[in-house]
C-alpha cells in the first residue's frame, strides 16, 4: 500500500531523538559558561572571557569563548599574536567561527594597513562580503598588482552601491583609463535614481574635475528637483554637467510625481541631446508604470531602445500588461536580454502574449518549458495547458546512514546547541555553514533532523534547499495544527490559505520578529494586533500576549477575516492587504476589472508582489496536500473588481 505524505515523514524523522524543549528544560552548567561568555563579550569583560574560555569541555560550543575572546582582543589598540589566532584555526578548521575570525582578522589587518599579510590569509576566506572584496581589490592595488583594476573595471556595473571600502579601487579604475567618463555617469544615474541618492555624491570624485558639477548643486537638485527645474538658467545646457544636474532633478521628481517630472521633461527636453530625452523618458515611464499611470506605455515608446536596467525592462512590460497590450508585452519581453527572458515570469507572460495573438504552437511550448513546477508561474502556465497542480507525490525515506550523518555533524551540533540557549542568531548561522555545499541526500536529512527539533524555518529552508522540486511534505509543513484550524473554522477562512500566509511570514517559527516589529507566526504588528483584539473583543489582551502562539493566531487570523471582508472577499487583495495594508490594496485596483494575475504582477511594491505570489502558490500546494485534489491557482487569482475613483 501506498504511503501518505504523513506516513513517510514521521516514519524518518522517528529515528532522530526528541525535540529541543524535551531534551534540555533548563540549561545545564555548559550552557550557562557559554551564556556567561556570551555577556562578558557584550560588556568588554576580558578578564572573565579569559577564565571561561580556559575551561575545556566535550561540550559543543566549547570554540565560542575562544572565538569571543579572540574577538574582543583583535577590537583593542593591541592584536593577538599570531600564533594565537592560527592556533585557534587550525583547531576550528573548516567551522563558522573559523570563516568569522578570519574575516574578524582581516578587517583588522586592514586597519593597520599590513596589506602583505591580508594578501595571504584573504585567499583562505571562503565567502568574501563586498566590503572585504573591495579591501582585497585595495591590498592588491597598494602592493602593485596591475589587474585588480581591470577587475574593478568588468565588474563596473555591478558596483553602484558598493561599499566605503571600494573608494580606492573604484578611483583608481577611472584614474588608469580603465572606465571612461561615461561609465562614471551611468553609475552617477542609477545611484540617483534609487533610494540611496547621495551616494551619487561621492562618485563625482570619479568624475574628471573639469567635468564634474558642485557637490552642492547636486545635493539641491536632488533635495528639491522641483524648485531646481524651474529656476534652471537659460544656458543650463551648455555644459555635460548642467544637463546631467538637469537629469537627476528629473530623476528624483519622477519617483514623487512622475506626471510632474514630464509636464518639465517637456519645457526642456528640446535643449538636450537625443539619448538623454531617452533617458529622461525611461526613467519617467518606470515610474509612471509602477505608480500605474496609464500613459507609462507612451513614455516607454518615447524612451526608444536606450540601454536600461532590469528593473527598467521589467516595468515596461508591467505597464503593457496592465494596459492589456498583448503586443507591447511581446516586444518588450523578446528585447531582453536572453538570460533575463528565459526566467519563469517572463516566459509565461511572453507565452501569454503569443496565445492572444492566436499563436498557440509557440505559446504552448513556453508554457511546457515551466507547467508543473510547484511555484506561481508554473501553475499558470500548466492551467494555461488544462493541468491543475495536483497533490504531490510523497518523498521516498532517507536511508539511516544520511540521517545519522546529519545528527553527527558538527555544525548542526553546534545549532541545535545554540538554539537550546536561544542564541537564534548564531544558531542560524551555524546551520547555513553546516549545509553549505551539501548533497541533496544530506540536506534532506538536515531538514528532517531540523523538524524532530521543531525548527520549523530550518526544516522547511533546507528542504528547499535540497530539492525545490521535491520534498513536499517537509518543505510544506502543518505545524500547530491543533491551534490553526480551529480558529479557521470560526474565521470562516480557507485552511491552505492561512497556512500559506504563514508560512511566507514566519516559517512557523513562533519566537520569529521582523525589523519592523512583527511578531510570531503571523508576524502580526502591535498596533493592528491591538485594533484586532478591540474588533474581536479580546478583553484581557495585553502586548506581551503576542508573542504567545495561541494569541498571535488568534489575532492573526481575526485580521485575516476582517481583512477579506473589506477587500471584497478576494484572497488576491486580502493576501497584499495583509503585507501592505488594505487601503494600499485598494488603491492598486484599475478603473476596469483586471484579471488577478496582471494584478498581483503590477504590485509596485517589490516585496508584497513577491509575497502575494508565494501566498497564493503556497496555498495551492498545501490545499491539494490537506484535500487531496488537484488545486486551481487561476481560481484563487480571478477578476479584481474595479477600484473607486476616490481611491
């Protein structure tokens, strides 16, 4: 007989031992040294990091005293010695804290300009960050090596938010000749046309000094882009500077008002040169297309073929798709680049494109080259076949040598470890370090391991991780079910709908809380949560009880139905109301009804179209997981209903 999803994972996860809570109700004395280390690194308590780092155990996370005194010593005016801290590598080799005393290591080697040294340990870092690429690119520049600049120069475009550490190498790439005058202008456009514009300040340093505008004069123009338009002198356009300046007042207007920044593109754009109207016309059609202005198609058509940016090519075909211009959708996806166009989204929308025009031959092999795949556009296009996503099949068990590896493995020790102590931050990063690099075979594993312990995120993070094409039953997990259904029986909600709303928030990890404030699994906020239990009549609610499971569900939930009752009963709205607020959901509705797919990818806000469309796919998979039956996302999707003009 046929195993259930159910069946086949707790038969596996059966062999690892009990979850964290069970194992370790108090923290034992090991626990409470490593606590104690963690508070002197906090205070600056070297004499006590030196006693508890001494202490040698069989515990775990006997390195983390070493490493935090290591630590704590390379932050004072004298370093370790050497010796000391290749011990500690040699002794940690091929661990988290290794990588992060080295990295630790280098940014001080770097302080104290031994660019000598930081040459031969930097090659043993496996996952340089940005800022520790660009200080090698500088240790290599300072000690003679011709060819870090040339690879500043290919990487040229990637580095328009690059960090401090890049100022050298990035000034010695335009000193050489190595990127000319123009490349420097692409990078100052696209720092001001982004939420970071002053970092468009620095980069007029890269500028020749004859060439380049006043620090200040840009500062105005991107501070008040209004004002500066129209006090522009009549010869602002004599020089590459003064159109330049013109440009990126336009820039900063269109992303407030991008109708007003084309009533002044028209007043000036006769005193600029061809590619620059183009330019200004590209930048004002994007954001005209993602304040979903109906004439962003126009301002688009104006920009001409004027090299863009992704972001660029993507909104274009938003605006054509929200105009329901199937032939714009076309053309704007076939000039993209053809690595960019053969992402899942543009091949279900260029396969739309070529099916309303009658072209089904050529719609219908876009649509096979994603049908199935378990996620928004692979849904679509396989309806777009006549196949609804059908439940899974179950995963076969692991054998007992992988899952005795995984509980073996040092890393994974460590995490577990860490998270008994409700150290959540290094735990994390000791479970990413420990499967890193792994076979499917061992990630599998680690999730069910991740799972036995009620690491909900973990389980379900690395059983992606390890197949996203398989795997369902861990990477689609119903935890807390005893506490979820029944709320959503009383909700009157769609069970695989709530269940995939929680899963995109929180990976059912209850302590989880967002930089926002967000808390638990439904990271519901304090203040709607508060508005909640007004609406619901909690009486005794308090701020504290948010974090409890039962209580974030239930207000979570009781926010989910008001939510739907405002927002016409539509999952689509209900589901971008929940991240971005209803009345943001209201207001992103056309003047016509639109289809809910066009809808939920003309989202402006990045974030929310990538969680609506997680939401809406995750509930697909887990209501044909629970009712065993094929599932339509298209169903879900439907008509939005117009918006209101007041809104």
């Amino acid at each position: 007989m046929k195993k259930t999803f159910w069946a086949s994972l707790f038969a596996t996860v059966a062999l690892f031992p009990g979850p964290l809570h069970a194992q370790s109700p108090t923290v034992d004395d090991a626990g409470q040294r490593i606590l104690a280390a963690r508070e002197a690194l906090r205070s600056g308590d070297r004499e006590a990091l030196e006693r508890l780092a001494a202490v040698s155990t069989s515990h775990p996370l006997d390195p983390y005293p070493r490493y935090w005194l290591l630590v704590n010593k390379l932050a004072r005016s004298e370093p370790p010695p050497m010796a000391e801290l290749q011990a500690f590598l040699a002794a940690a080799a091929d661990s988290n804290l290794a990588e992060r005393l080295r990295a630790d290591w280098l940014r001080r080697l770097a302080n104290d300009g031994d660019w000598a040294a930081f040459l031969q340990l930097y090659p043993q870092l496996r996952q340089p960050d940005a800022e520790l690429r660009c200080t090698a690119w500088t240790a290599r520049l300072l000690t003679g090596d011709a060819n870090a600049a040339s690879e500043v120069a290919a990487r040229w475009e990637t580095l328009s938010d690059a960090p401090a550490a890049c100022e050298l190498p990035l000034r010695n790439a335009t000193a050489s000749g190595q990127v000319d005058e123009e490349r420097v202008w692409w990078r100052i456009r696209r720092q001001i046309d982004s939420r970071t514009p002053n970092t468009a300040l620095a980069s007029l340093s890269l500028l020749p000094p004859a060439s380049a505008p006043a620090a200040a004069s840009l500062e105005q123009a991107i501070r008040s882009p209004a004002p500066w338009l129209d006090r522009l002198p009549a010869n602002f356009a004599v020089t590459r500077a003064g159109r330049e300046l013109a440009l990126a007042a336009l820039a900063r207007l269109a992303r407030e008002d991008a109708r007003a920044a084309h009533a002044r593109l028209l007043r000036i754009q006769d005193r600029l040169g061809a590619d620059e109207r183009s330019y200004a016309h590209l930048v004002i059609a994007t954001h005209a297309a993602i304040d979903q202005l109906p004439e962003a198609g126009a301002l688009f058509a104006a920009a001409d073929t004027i090299d863009s940016t992704p972001l660029q090519r993507a909104w274009r075909v938003r605006a054509a798709l929200r105009a329901q211009d199937w032939q714009a959708v076309r053309d704007a996806i076939e000039q993209m680049p053809v690595d960019e166009r053969a992402s899942a989204d543009w091949t279900y929308w260029l396969g739309r494109a070529y099916a309303a025009s009658g072209e089904a031959g050529p719609a219908e092999a876009l649509f096979r080259r994603i049908a199935g795949e378990a996620h928004f556009y692979g849904m679509l296009a396989g309806e777009a076949l006549g196949q609804a996503f059908a439940p899974p099949p179950a995963t076969a068990p692991l054998p007992r040598t992988r899952l005795e590896e995984a509980e073996r493995d040092p890393s994974l020790r460590r995490a577990l470890a860490l998270y008994r102590l409700d150290l959540r931050t290094e735990a994390l990063r000791e479970w990413i370090w420990g499967v890193r690099d792994r076979d499917e075979g061992f990630r599998l594993a680690a999730a069910h391991l991740a799972l036995r312990h009620e690491l909900y995120d973990r389980a379900i993070n690395t059983a992606e991780l390890a197949n996203p094409r398989s795997n369902f039953e861990l990477r689609f997990l119903t935890p807390y079910r005893d506490l979820i259904e029944p709320q959503v029986r009383a909700q009157g909600l769609d069970l695989g709908w709530v269940y995939g709303l929680m899963r995109q928030e929180s990976r059912f990890a209850a302590p989880a809380r967002s930089s926002a404030g967000a808390q638990g699994l439904m990271q519901v906020m304090p203040t709607t949560a508060k508005w909640v239990a007004g609406k619901i009549g909690l009486r005794d609610y308090h701020p504290r009880r948010l974090s409890e499971p039962h209580t974030n569900v239930l207000l979570g939930t009781g926010y989910m139905r008001l939510i739907m009752e405002g927002l016409d009963h539509h999952p689509v709205l209900a589901s971008a109301g929940y991240n971005a607020g209803p009345g943001r959901a209201r207001r992103w509705r056309d003047a016509a009804p639109l289809e809910g797919a066009i809808y939920v990818e003309t989202i402006p806000f990045d974030e929310t179209r990538d969680y609506v469309k997680k939401v809406l796919s995750n509930a697909v998979v887990y209501s044909a997981m629970l009712e065993k039956r094929p599932q339509s996302l298209q169903a879900r999707l439907g008509t939005v209903a117009p918006g209101l003009a007041s809104e």
